[in-house]
C-alpha cells in the first residue's frame, strides 16, 4: 500500500476543510442567532426580498461571465483564450458578483437566520452556507500553488452551483410568486 506524504493531501484538505467549516458556522450562527425580523428597505423598491432577489439576479448574472471567462482561461473556448482582457473581466465580475451579495447575505443571517420550516427554505439556508464555504475554499485554492489543477474547477464549479440553487430557491420563487415588477 503506498501512503501519500501529508503536504499532498494539505493540498486539497486544507482550502476544504476551511471552506466546510465557514459553511458549518454560518449555519450555526445563523440557527442559535435570534433573527431580528428586521429589515433595510432601498428607494425604489417595494420591499428587501425584492432587493435580494435583483441582487442575486444580478450576481447569477455575474456568476455567468465568471463561466464564461473560466472557460476562455482554461483554454476551452479559443474564440476568447488569450485576450488580454479576459482574466481582468473574470477577476472584477467575481468580485463584483461576491459584493453584491454581501447584503443579501447580512439580511438572511440578521433578520432571517438558519430557518427550515418547509423544504424550499431549508435548501435555501444550505446552499447559503455552502456557497460562502465553497467561496472560502476557492479563494484558499487560488492562493495555493501547489495545489492539483483540477481543484480550482471544482471548487469555483461548487460556488457556481451554489448560486444558482440559491437563485432558484429565492429569486425564481419570488419573481414567479410576486412578479418581476412589484
């Protein structure tokens, strides 16, 4: 049986174990805090659920460029690899899709908190908490430089993929239960 020295396996372990266990606190903050109930409405908009589900929106759609341009540094869509200006775009979208759920986020966990009353809130609040800890992973990846050249993919695929079951347990259930103009 061969073994694998340790600072293999701190290759992958370390950016995931510290990712699952941001995704645990969340979830236990957000479960032991009481929720405020509270909210910050923004002018212009009927209510905060319909600012969180347009920032999502506009996040998801972020989330979207992030893919695309991925795609293009990886190689796989040679119509765009090698422009210069792809990775700055892949960069700024990122950060751009991650600040606009900074308020999203703040408000689920403050006035919301952990809740799971009935199942599409449930898997709301879990893929809260494993988006952020998939994002917590990820940037620990991009940090590594030694790490596998797989799990960069894998991990930015798990924040993708976070965000889309969140767009869909949230902005797609308001917007088809009070419109997309309200």
């Amino acid at each position: 049986m061969t073994t694998v020295p340790v600072h293999q396996v701190s290759r992958v372990a370390i950016p995931l174990s510290v990712g699952a266990l941001v995704a645990v606190a969340l979830g236990v903050y957000g479960r032991l805090h009481d929720p405020t109930g509270v909210a910050i409405n923004i002018a212009g908009f009927s209510s905060f659920q319909s600012v969180k589900s347009w920032l999502a929106t506009v996040a998801l759609v972020l989330a979207l460029v992030q893919i695309v341009t991925a795609g293009a540094l990886m190689g796989h869509l040679r119509g765009l690899s090698g422009r210069s200006w792809v990775g700055p775009v892949h960069r700024w979208s990122g950060r751009a899709a991650i600040a606009v759920t900074l308020p999203v986020v703040a408000h689920c966990l403050y006035a919301l908190g952990f809740q799971y009353g009935e199942p599409r809130v449930l898997i709301h609040s879990l893929l809260g908490c494993f988006f952020y800890g998939a994002f917590v992973a990820k940037m620990l990846t991009l940090s590594r430089t030694d790490a596998p050249s797989w799990l960069l993919p894998v991990v930015g695929g798990a924040v993708f993929t976070g965000l889309v079951g969140l767009w869909l347990t949230s902005s797609l259930w308001f917007f088809n239960t009070f419109g997309v103009i309200r």
